[in-house]
C-alpha cells in the first residue's frame, strides 16, 4: 500500500507540494500518509517569479495561509492581470502615439442577462475602444492603482477578480511553516545518490547527513537539476527554443524612490529589442528583470537595455542572470518518480504558468495518488493530462509573439515566422478568423488559460475576427450598447469604492482585515 511520500527540494514547488498534499491526504497517524521533505542547505532557491495566477488564491485557501499573514510576512502585493506594452508596434511607429498596451486581465466579460459582448464589439457598437477597455471595470480601476478588493473583504475574496505578486523565497518560508504544521516531516541534506532497483523504479536516496531514505512515491522539485527525474531517472526534456526564443534573464531588486510611489496591481511586461522587461511593484520594492534571446542580443547589451529601463536607481544595483532553457518533459510521472515544478518544464516568466504547473501537478498528483500501490494507471492519465497542458500553454506563450506587427530587429521579425508558430496555435488562429476565441475552443481539463485569457491577448495584439456573414445573427444591438454604458458607469463606482492600491496593502500589515465591520465581499474565481 503506498503511503509515504519523499519530496526533494524545497523551494515555491516543493512547499506548496507538501502543504496541498498533507492537506488534502492527510498526515499518517490517521489514514493518511507520511510525507517528508528533504531540502539541501547548500542549494539556494530561484526566486525570481514573483506573479501568480488567480488559481494560487484556491491553492493557499487550502493550505490553510491566511491572506494577511501572506500580505505581513511575504511583501505580497495583489495582482490584477498584466499590462503589455509595445509588443504590437515598433516603440514611435504606432497610428496612434502611445496606445500601443493592453491589460490582460484576470475578470471576465461582465454582461449581464447571457448577452455575449464580444461580438458586438467586434462590430464597433463600442465605439474605437479596445476590448481590455469596455467589457469590465478591472482595467480602470488597475490603472488609476487602486485594489481588487476592500478592507472588510473575507480572504481570497473580493469584488474583482486578482491573484498575487509577493517574495518568492519568503512565501516558501511561509508555505513550510503550514506544511510542517500540517504534519509534514522536513529534513535539512544533501541528497547525494539516487538508487534504482531492478525494474528501473527509484529504491531509495542517499543523504549526506541521515543516510538512506526511502519512500513510496518520490516527487522531485530540485528545480532545472532535476536529480531525480532526469539525472537518475534518464526522463529526456523536450526543449522550446524553436518556438520560444527566450533563454535567459538578468534580475534586480529595485528600491521605490519614495515611500508613497503608488504600487501597480498589474505586472508591467515591456517588449525590447530583443525580449521583454517584467516589473512587479511589492510593498517595499520592485522586482524588474529583462528576458531575453541570446542568439539575438549579447549578455552587455541585454544589461544596458535593463538598466536604460530601470533609470537612475540601477547604478549601484547588481543584475542576478539566470539561464534557462525553454522546454518540457512529456513524461513527469515515470515509475514511482514525479517532477513538479522546474525539474518538469518551464517556459519562460511570461504570464506567472511556473507556479501555475506547481499547482496543477500537486492537485493531480493528489486526486490521482495510487493508493494501491499501483502506479501505472495514475501516472498515464497524469502524464497525459500534463503534456496536453503544456503543449496548449506554449501555445498561449507563443500567441503574444507570433501577432506582433514589430520588424525592428531579428527578434520579433523571427517570431512571426510560420515554422516557429505551432501547428495547434495555427489552427486555433485560423478558426478565429471568422468566429471570436469561445469555450468550444477550451478544454477544462487541459487549458490553464480559458477563452477569456485568450481574448485580452488576441485584440490586445490587433488581430481581426471577421464576422460580417453572419451578422444577421445578432439582433441585440441596443442591449449592447446598454450594458457597454452600463460598464462605463460601474467604473466609476468601483473608483468609489475601492482603496488605493498601497494603502490597502498598509492598512492590512497594520491592522488586518476588518472583516466584521461591513460584512464580506462576494467570493470571485
């Protein structure tokens, strides 16, 4: 019967693993199962992805974080999508100077009645506004930097949709103080051999420090090493960088110049010469980085172009670079072994999907645990579930590249070339020519990103969905146009209502929530 579970790696992937799993599986003692954690002292941890996605509310839900504990302890800030900017047009080219930037955001269409927008807007009922602009009050309000949600709020609710920017290394602290609460076991070593019994499943690990271990199911979060699924377990990784070019990135930690800098509750992604700038405003600094294609720009350059970004306040800060290889491995269940996190893929930071893998998995790996001992049904449905996740998300990555009317260097004239774009993207593409992106196209069983996600990306980038035969079909012209003045109205009362951004963030690390004082918002997804 299995039941003890050896997790190698600390880390974001590695504490949300234990956490999810001793939480939803119980710690043995009952009938659950034993589940220990084994991080080395002398391998530092990435942390460099600070974004998340609205999913990570539900996984920290679970766990059992508190959202003010998250805010006090983990410098977290609210995220509500992110803000694109020159990724259409060569910077100086666009029809109209400056409008060239989008809000991905993270709320849906807010219609009311069943009336699908989209359509109507794609016949001008909305006037020349862009699509991020009209069918939700999210990018009005994250532009004038005001908060998803309210001081009396319960946790991980609000009145619009948002996820979270925080520090990386801190939230992981925060997560293995939950997981060993939860009754995870956690070990300070080395793993410095992984042993494999006859037929090729892992039989157990040796340890600098407390010699052998030995567990039913090994789950490796040791990051891009990947000591257990790839260096011992000789599972092949599938790299990208024919579709994605993106092989590096230089960070810094940037100070605010002043105390009461308002804080953006978007990630601000910037498209450069030859990749793209992230800047992620925390309470007590930035996170900015440039990610870039080596084989289309030097390290020097790269630099320069992170340091023009960032201004004055670079000149004594030190860039951190860190080289990753697009990519994927299309089998992370093998034998007893399971790689979660970057030991199983990673793309790039492009749209927060690396810790959005890290939930997906350890959620899987918990509904799919093999209580019988048996491994081999559970890791064919997971690895299948898996790989098709992946292959749609790098469809969804690639997406905010191949559209780009940019043909100012290598980089983006590159990325527009048809063997770089998948074929699954090519069809996709291709059906929406004549019909807007809708939950057809979406699997909820394998997309992370539904239809809604796709539409901010698709109009955002100026593609054109031509549904001028079927235009007969729509009869609800004046609705629209209400429901789209409707919209407009609610911006303003969600100005009303909604604090600024920094001052909610203070208010919440001095005082709380203040749940009690005028009931709770209503729960969003």
């Amino acid at each position: 019967m299995t039941r003890d579970v050896l997790i190698v790696g600390g880390g974001t992937a590695g504490w949300i693993t234990a956490g999810y799993l001793a939480s939803v599986l119980g710690i043995r003692g009952g009938k659950g199962v034993g589940i220990t954690l084994v991080e080395s002292p002398e391998i530092g941890i990435i942390g460099v992805g600070e974004g998340t996605f609205p999913t990570i509310r539900r996984t920290l839900m679970r766990i059992g974080v508190p959202e003010e504990r998250l805010i006090r302890e983990c410098n977290a800030t609210f995220k509500q999508g992110a803000r694109f900017a020159h990724w259409r047009y060569t910077p100086g080219q666009e029809p109209v100077r400056g409008r060239d930037h989008y809000l991905h955001s993270f709320a849906v269409t807010q219609a009311r009645g069943g009336l699908d927008l989209l359509p109507y807007w794609l016949m001008g009922v909305a006037g020349d506004v862009n699509w991020d602009e009209v069918n939700t009050v999210q990018k009005i309000a994250a532009d004038a930097h005001r908060a998803p949600k309210r001081i009396v709020d319960e946790d991980y609710m609000a009145p619009l949709n948002y996820a979270f920017h925080f520090d990386a290394a801190k939230l992981a602290e925060l997560l293995k103080e939950h997981a060993i609460a939860l009754g995870v076991r956690h070990m300070s070593d080395t793993i410095d051999q992984v042993h494999r019994g006859e037929d090729g499943s892992i039989d157990r690990l040796t340890s600098r420090n407390h010699g052998d271990l030995a567990a039913d199911i090994y789950v490796d979060c040791t990051g891009f090493r990947a000591q257990l699924i790839g260096q011992a377990m000789g599972v092949p990784y599938k790299p990208c960088n024919d579709v994605l070019f993106c092989n590096k990135a230089l960070a810094m930690q940037v100070p605010y110049e002043r105390p009461d800098t308002p804080i953006p509750s978007y990630t601000i992604s910037t498209a450069h010469e030859a990749g793209w700038t992230w800047d992620i405003g925390l309470d007590n600094r930035r996170g900015v980085g440039y990610v870039y294609s080596t084989d289309h720009t030097s390290d020097d350059r790269a630099e320069d172009i992170l340091r023009a970004y960032v201004g004055p306040a670079a000149k004594d800060l030190t860039a951190r670079a860190l080289p990753f290889t697009a990519g994927f491995r299309e089998t992370n269940w093998h034998r007893n072994c399971v790689a979660i996190g970057l030991s199983s893929g990673f793309f790039e930071p492009l749209e927060a999907t690396g810790i959005v893998f890290s939930e997906v998995a350890a959620v899987m790996l918990a509904n799919l645990f093999p209580w019988n001992g048996s491994h081999e049904t559970s890791a064919r449905q997971f690895n299948d579930m898996m790989l098709k996740r992946y292959r749609r998300a790098l469809d969804f990555i690639k997406l905010h590249y191949c559209l780009t009317q940019r043909t100012d260097t290598d980089f983006w004239r590159d990325n527009v070339r048809p063997e770089t774009v998948p074929d699954g993207l090519k069809d996709r593409l291709e059906r929406w020519r004549h019909r807007p992106p809708s939950f057809l196209d979406m699997d909820p069983s394998h997309d992370i990103f539904t239809e809604a996600n796709w539409q901010y990306v698709l109009y955002g980038m100026g593609f054109r969905t031509d549904i001028g035969t079927q235009a007969g079909v729509y009869r609800y012209f004046d609705e629209a146009r209400a429901q789209f003045a409707g919209i407009r109205r609610q911006s303003d009362s969600a100005l009303a209502i909604l604090p600024a951004h920094r001052d909610l963030i203070e208010q919440v690390r001095r005082q709380g929530f203040q749940r009690n004082a005028q009931g709770g918002g209503r729960r969003t997804a």
